[in-house]
C-alpha cells in the first residue's frame, strides 16, 4: 500500500502520521508539500492535523484552496482513500468533500484529552479491524472540533450510515455527538480524535493502529 | 542629552557618565537607546552576576554550560539535550494572553538556535491570592497564551507548576522552559567569525511593538502599568513554526557560521552579542532591515523586540542556497551587513552613520554591582491549636485546596502528545519523553517552593534543588542538570539581595552535593508592585535521562494488595506545611531542612530499585506530606490504601509534615525493598496496603476515592467559572 502525507506549512502531526502509516503497512509514505499541483500515484491520502495556514482565520480554510488540495480531490473522485485527521477533517469540509463544518468546542476552550469513541460501522475500509458498537479510546486535541450540519445533512449522516465514530460523552457539544464522519462512497474518511497517537503502547493505547491495519488490509496493492 | 532622558532609559549618573567615557563624545538617541538596553538588567544581569558565578556548571556529560542561548546536555547515542527557562513575567501581568505565548515562543527560539528540534515546554506558573480580583483573569489569559502558542507550533506542553500567594498580586510569574534534542556534534554557537561573513536576517518583519521591553523587564511596577502595553510583543506562532522548520533544514547544511535569535532587546543584542563573542566588528545598514511599517527610525528598529526573528552569519558561498530554504517557508531574507575588523557596531540608516559603538567596551563594561544585603530572620514556629482536627478532614482541605487540587483544568488546554513522543504526561512527578525513534527518554521537571525560600532562603534554594532531583529518580531517571529561573523584588533592597545571595547559596550546595549542575538560566528581578515584592522564587528546571523507557515508574498504583513503603526519615517537620497555613490557618516556622547526604543516599538506592525492576510505582513526597502522596497515588488509579501510623507517633506531624528526601513506593512484597534501604543506611518502612475504593488511616477513619477525587477535581474549573 502506497501512502501520501500532505504537509502543509503549520501541519504538525504529519511525522506523527506518517510513523503510524509506516508501522502499519512497512512502507514509509510520500511527504507531499502543499505547493505541489501532482500527487504521485497513492491507495491512500491523509491530511494531518495541525495548523495548516496557522488558521488565524477559519480552520482549515486557506488550505482548502492550496495546490495540492486541487489533486486531493480528483483523487478522491477517483476512488483513491483519503483520511482527514483533526485539522485534516476540517480541511475536507472547507474544501467540500466532506459536508458541515468544524466550530469552535461549546466550551470555548482547547481540549486535550482521551476520549471514548464508539465505531458505528465495521464495514468500511477504514474499520474493518474494529466490531461495530465496540468502545474504542483516543486523544483529542483541537479548538474546533464542534461538528455543525444543518438537520438535513444530519439525517442524510445518519439514514445512509456515514457517520463512522461517535464520542461516548461529547467533549465539543458536535451535533448528534459526530466524532467522525465518511463519505457516500465511503471512501473518505474525516475525524476529529487522533488514532495516530494511540497506535504504540508506549504511548498509554493502541486502539487507533486498527484504523492503520484495516486499510493496509483493504488497499493491500 | 537631557538628565530626563537619560533616567528614562533606566541608566544611573555612573553608568552614563561610563558610556560617555567609552564614546568620548555624548551619545546619540540610538546609541543611549542601545546601552540602555544592553545594560538593563534583564540583558547585562548587573546585580546578579557575581553570584552566579558561585554555581556549579561542570559535569563530564555538560556539553556546552550558561552563556549562550540554552545549555547542552549530552544524552548518549550521539544525542544531546538543549534546554533551558526563562521568565516573561512583566509582559505577562500587563496582557497575559501576548505576554505568556511570546514567553513561550522566546524560549523555543533559544533552543532551536542551537540546532536541536524542541521536544517539550514546561511552565512554571505564579499567581496572586484567588480572591484577588484580577487572578482569574491572569490565569485564563496566561493558559491561553501558553496553549495558544504550543498547540498552534506543535510543540507539547506536558509540566510544570502553578502556585497561588497573595504575593503575586501585583507580579505574576511566567516561567517557561524548552527543550530540544540535536546532534551532539551539530550544535550551533553565537560565536560570529570570518571577516566579510555576511550578516543575515530571517523571519517576521520588524514592527514597532516591544520597543524597551529589556527595559521595562527591569523596573518594578507602579500605578501606571497599564501604559507600559505598548512595550508587550505580540506573537505569531504559524509564523515561529516556519522559522523552526527553515532553520532547522538550514542548520542541516554546513552554510551557517554563527546564529542568534532576536529576544529581548531585539537586533541591538543580537547583533552585539554575537560580534562580541566572535571578536570581530559588524556593520549593517538598517535600511535593509524588512519593516513592517513605514518611517521607522534607527532607534525604532534598533530597540523593537517584534518576535519570530534570527540573526545569521552565514558562510560566503552559502547565501543563495540559505535564501532559497527561507523563501520556501515563505520569510523574510535579508543580507543587512558584514563582519568587519573594526570591533565595532557601525549602523548606517538613509545613508548617515546612525550609531558608532565599540562592542567590547558596551558588552564587557556593562556594570557590575556587589549590592549589599543582609540576612533573612528565620521565622519561629508559631503556636499551633490542632484539638478537633481529624486527619482525613484535614486531608480533604488540603486536596481540594488552591496549591494542592488538580491542575487537570490547565493542562487540557495545552496539546501534550503532539509529537506521539510523550510517555508519562501531565499529572506525576516529572513528564518522559521518548527520544524519537529510540528507546530511551528524558523526565523533566520544574520546582520551587517559595514560602520555604522566604522563610529561609538559603534552605529553601537548596530545597527547590532537591524536589527537582527527586521528581526525576522518583520517575526513574537518573538527573543529569539543571536550568534556573530565579525570580526576585528590587534587588537594590538589601532584604530582597539576602534573599537572592541566599538562594543562589543553597541552589550552589545542593547541585553540588548532587551532582546536578546549571547549565541555564534567566535572573528576572524588580518583581514587585508600590514596593511589595514577590516570595523569592528561585525556579529550577530538571532534565534526567531514561537509558531504557520500559524502567519507568508511574505514581498510580498498580493494583490491590500490594505493600506500600515510605523511603526517607519522617521526623514531622510541620514549619511552612501547608497543613500549618491552609488547614490551621497558622502559617509560619521554619521550612524542613535539606540533608543533602540523606537526599543524594535515598536517591540512589530509589534509582537502584527502579533499574533493577523492583520497584514500578513510586512518587516523590512533597507539599501536603506523605499522606498526601499516598492520596494522589491512589487517585491516580482508582485503588485505595490502608494506612497505618507507627506507634507513638504524633499522627498529624506523622501523615503531614513535609520533611525532605522522601519517597513512597508501592510493590508486591516490602522485603527486597526493606533489605536494599538497610544495607544502603536509608530509613525505610513498609506503612500499609493498596486496595479497596477508599483511603483508611487506621485508628482515624476513612474517605471514600469518590469524595476525594470531587474535592480535589472540583476547585479548579468551579474557581474559573466564577462567582
């Protein structure tokens, strides 16, 4: 399985990704610049959290519009899996391949902490390693990680399955308690927690290597 | 030159009648502005200077000690350590939001200066009393500056401290500590050489904020305070991260010869600092500065302290090569002068000569004062009344009180994984971070406990010292050096000098005693408001090494049933607990005292116990005692524990005095450690058992975790949320 991590400027967990990418699949991934117009060919793109642009302005809303997010999603379009993590999943609603949008946390403050997630679906390429219902636990930490959807969109998540992880308590006040959501195709997929940084035990969890492993599994080449 | 703007610029009759001798003219406005600031006391350490040359710097693994813009450390493997603290009080107190981000970004700088990738950042924090009304309002801006700064470069924030005393009211502390890993054998100096070598500046443009912050770092505060928010600098930590990461590509390469970062007194003491340790001259011409604003002035530019900026000498040949990495991550690159023979800083500005100083006269002339001071009395111990008290009431006071309760609320706001480096996070005794990509680690720690220090600061310095070194061994590590943030009144008061030359005394002994030298450090002194001053507050920053993560310890215990030994004589040393001042409402005595011998014996056979698989849970015992201890063990797990008191004692000396060279582990069988602390001559029992959902102290009752963890959770977030 091929990879590419896009680094932007202010990206800050895009070495974090890429080690969690690497012990998963044995191959390190691509470090793409987000100046770059071509992607090389990839099964998988993650956008890293961070702060692509330094987000002074919206998160995620500049980077919406660099280069490399032009070949993002015509990748996309062409089946090739994308994974969105914290400011990554902000930049994929900016850029509109994921629908809503990240606000501020209801508490108006930076959270960092373990949160327990359900995983509402383990038919997709992202979360075939983990059981449906199953309670899983990762870090969070962002600003802006209220997920908003107008009530259509929200019943449209839900009806057709696509929201992937759900907080178990919600730390953000994000509608229907939405930790991670995918697209119609289900070959997006956008969250808030960070399953990179439970992906060694080291660190104190491993619930998120099975992210990793279920897509080397699935976009074994 | 007026007499008025000469004392504006915070220079004494002496001190200006020495520059003109050094000129042999009278100065200009840029030049007064530029010895204003290099010899402010916050650039030239004028009262302080003597004295710190009485500390210990040397160790076979220091790799490079004080004096340049962080200390190195060397961590094996070919890796180094890069760390030191620094203080942005002033800034802070005046808008502390700006004032605690741009301290956090000064002190990243000054790390990756040298060439190594900060790892963490840790911050020791003073406030006023919770009752002042402006705490709440200091605490809230300076948590968001901090996380503000560290979430947004990525950098975890993952320790430190924060303290509450009516004598911060009117002078918050702000100390922040950094730390980098680097190539022991690519660390990068200030040393400027090579006459010709182009002078570079990289980074943000040059703006009018901060203008004399050196100078207002260095003067106490009156009424007007507020009026000072111009000279606060305002930060901009995307902006950081790209230097970061343009630096470091560069440093990858063999193009730069000398590099200093632009902090307090901006592109004067940069550009002085480096000419003067290389020896050479330097002459720029400012109109090539990049300003951010029109019609700035020599003076302007010379004296901004606007952040995110470096200062590089570069190889010849390198120029093109550098321009092209910073262009990339999008800053400013500027060739503004050269090295010269001339010895001095020529600075030319719209074609005129703007300033003609000779650099080692103004560096190495800066002044020099032995201040008098006198001895601190150390309190008697006051009379105390402890009819009705019941420890495990007392316990839950203490726990859920301002200086004790969980600190959870801050450090939620900071990104303390970031980096998916960070092995013990906050809450312990010292933070670990793995060495990327290897199997060891550096704990870290800061500590200081002021009321001791005010009691009796010779005691108290050797104390902070002490708590430093034991927060490492307690988390397994063996401690290798330290950073000090020593953080005083107006030194000019022979009672607040007593306490300086007082600390610096006991930090002196107790880094010698332990092997523990000071590689770093910062002197933040004037902390005082209408002539109050702050608690001398000598801040230590403590960096250890883990040769091998899977030998560390956690302070939650591991599981039901297992015997938990207190290491260390417990004499029930009650002066300056906070058992006296929050529980009886009788502050006073004085503070325990600091066997030096005992603390270095005890620690070692800890460290002998943890490296040898022994011992997994351990936890330093500090303020609030051993019982205290215990309780934080115990909360951090969920088990209780089952105390009991040795007979004859007296049982509220015994669970809190704060008696010194304690620890508290918890093992499946007390023998092994029992037998290893009498052949090593250390005082060891075995005084209870882990289990059950509850704290017992036998003969006294007990408290349910449940109650406990409200009381301790609780005060934070209940006290922010207001009234």
């Amino acid at each position: 399985m091929k990879t590419a991590v896009i680094v932007f400027p202010g990206s800050n967990c895009d070495r974090d990704s890429a080690v969690a990418v690497e012990a998963a699949t044995g191959r390190a991934p691509a470090m793409v610049w987000h100046g770059e117009a071509a992607l090389p060919p990839v099964d998988l793109i993650v956008i890293p959290g961070g702060f692509a642009y330094g987000d002074y302005l919206r998160s995620g809303a500049m980077a919406a519009h660099s280069p490399v997010m032009r070949e993002v999603a015509a990748k996309a379009r062409a089946g090739v899996a994308v994974l969105g993590i914290c400011n990554g999943f902000q930049v994929l609603t900016e850029a509109g391949l994921l629908p809503g949008a990240l606000m501020r946390n209801a508490g108006l403050r930076f959270i960092c902490r373990d949160v327990a997630l359900s995983v509402e679906r383990d038919d997709t390429i992202f979360t075939r390693r983990y059981r449906a219902g199953a309670t899983v636990t990762m870090p969070v930490a962002h600003n802006d990680g209220n997920y908003v959807a107008d009530g259509e969109t929200v019943a449209r998540l839900e009806g057709e399955g696509l929201v992937a992880f759900r907080y178990r308590e919600n730390p953000n006040g994000s509608t229907a308690a939405i930790a991670g959501i995918l697209d119609p195709a289900r070959r997006i997929l956008g969250l808030m927690p960070h399953p990179e940084r439970a992906a060694d035990s080291v660190l104190g969890g491993t619930d998120g290597r099975a992210l990793f492993e279920g897509l080397a599994d699935s976009l074994a080449a | 030159m007026t007499p008025e703007i000469v004392a504006e610029h915070g220079l004494s009759e002496d001190e200006y009648a020495r520059l003109l001798e050094i000129l042999g003219r009278e100065p200009n406005m840029v030049e007064l502005g530029i010895a204003s600031a290099m010899w402010s006391e916050h650039c030239s350490y004028k009262s302080s200077r003597a004295w710190l040359a009485t500390l210990p710097t040397e160790a076979p693994w220091v790799i490079c000690g004080p004096g340049e813009n962080a200390g190195v450390v060397d961590i094996g493997d070919g890796k180094a350590a890069v760390f030191k603290i620094e203080s942005h009080n002033h800034p802070s107190f005046i808008e502390p939001y700006q004032g605690a981000a741009t301290g956090v970004g000064g002190i990243l700088r000054d790390v990756f200066t040298m060439g190594a990738r900060p790892v963490a950042v840790l911050d020791a924090l003073r406030f006023g009393s919770p009752d002042h009304p402006r705490t709440r309002h200091l605490v809230s801006g300076v948590v968001s500056g901090i996380g503000g700064y560290g979430n947004c470069i990525g950098i975890p924030t993952v320790g430190g401290e924060t303290e509450f005393d009516p004598a911060y009211d009117g002078n918050i502390l702000v100390n922040a500590m950094a730390v980098g890993i680097a190539d022991a054998d690519r660390i990068f100096y200030a040393r400027a050489t090579g006459i010709g070598n182009t002078v570079v500046y990289v980074g943000s443009k040059t703006g009018r904020d901060g203008i004399h912050g050196a100078t207002m770092a260095s003067a106490a505060f009156d009424a007007d305070a507020e009026a000072r928010r111009p000279t606060v600098q305002v930060g901009d930590p995307f902006t950081e991260k790209l230097l970061l990461e343009a630096c470091l590509e560069l440093m990858a390469t063999d193009a730069i010869v000398a590099i200093q970062d632009m902090g307090a007194a901006g592109l004067t003491s940069s550009a002085l600092e480096m000419a003067s340790k290389g020896g050479v001259g330097i002459a720029l011409d400012l109109d090539r500065v990049p300003t951010r604003e029109t019609g700035m002035n020599a003076y302007e530019i010379m004296l901004s302290e606007s952040q995110e900026r470096m200062l590089m000498v570069l190889r010849p040949d390198a120029e093109a090569a550098a321009e092209r990495v910073f262009r990339r991550w999008g800053l400013d690159f500027a060739v503004i002068g050269r090295l010269t023979d001339s010895g001095r800083v020529v600075l030319t500005h719209g074609g005129e000569t703007a300033a003609d100083i000779p650099v080692d006269p103004l560096v190495e002339a800066a002044p020099r004062y032995r201040r008098p001071h006198v001895p601190t009395p150390v309190p008697a111990m006051p009379a105390i009344d402890t009819a009705g008290v019941a420890p495990l009431e007392a316990l839950e006071r203490l726990m859920g009180s301002p200086d004790l309760a969980s600190r959870r609320w801050i450090w939620e706001q900071y990104d303390h994984m970031v980096m998916a480096d960070t092995v013990v996070r906050p809450g312990g005794d010292a933070a670990v971070i793995r060495v990327h990509g290897t199997s060891r680690g550096i704990a870290l720690t800061t500590d200081c406990t002021p009321r001791y220090c005010a009691a009796d600061p010779r005691a108290g310095g050797r104390q902070a010292v002490a708590e430093a070194w034991r927060n490492l061994v307690a988390a397994g590590a063996r401690p290798l050096a330290v950073t000090d943030n020593l953080n005083f009144g107006d030194p000019e008061r022979p009672e607040i000098m007593g306490q300086l030359v007082g600390c610096i005394e006991g930090i002196g002994e107790a880094c010698r005693a332990l092997e523990f030298p000071v590689v770093s450090g910062n002197v933040s002194l004037y902390n005082e408001t209408d002539g109050r001053a702050i608690l001398p507050t000598p801040v230590i920053g403590g960096l250890g090494l883990l040769d091998d993560l899977a030998r560390r310890t956690t302070i939650a215990f591991a599981a039901s049933g297992h015997e938990i030994v207190a290491i260390g004589a417990t004499a029930g040393h009650l002066g300056q607990s906070l058992f006296l001042r929050d529980v009886l409402g009788t502050p006073g005595g004085p503070p325990p005292p600091v066997d030096l011998d005992a603390e270095r014996r005890n620690g070692l056979l800890v460290r002998g116990l943890v490296e040898g698989g022994v011992v997994e849970v351990c936890h330093d015992v500090s303020g609030g005692g051993l019982l205290a201890a215990v309780a934080e063990m115990a909360l951090a797990s969920g088990i209780g524990a089952e105390i009991a008191l040795p007979p004859g004692a007296d049982p509220l000396a015994w669970l809190f005095g704060e008696d010194q060279g304690r620890y508290i582990v918890a093992v499946d069988d007390a023998g092994p450690v029992l037998d290893a602390a009498a052949a090593s001559r250390v005082p060891a029992a075995a005084i209870g058992r882990t289990g059950g959902a509850a704290l017992t102290v036998s003969g006294h009752g007990h408290i349910s975790l449940a109650g406990l963890g409200e009381a301790h959770e609780a005060w934070f977030p209940r006290f922010m949320a207001g009234p």
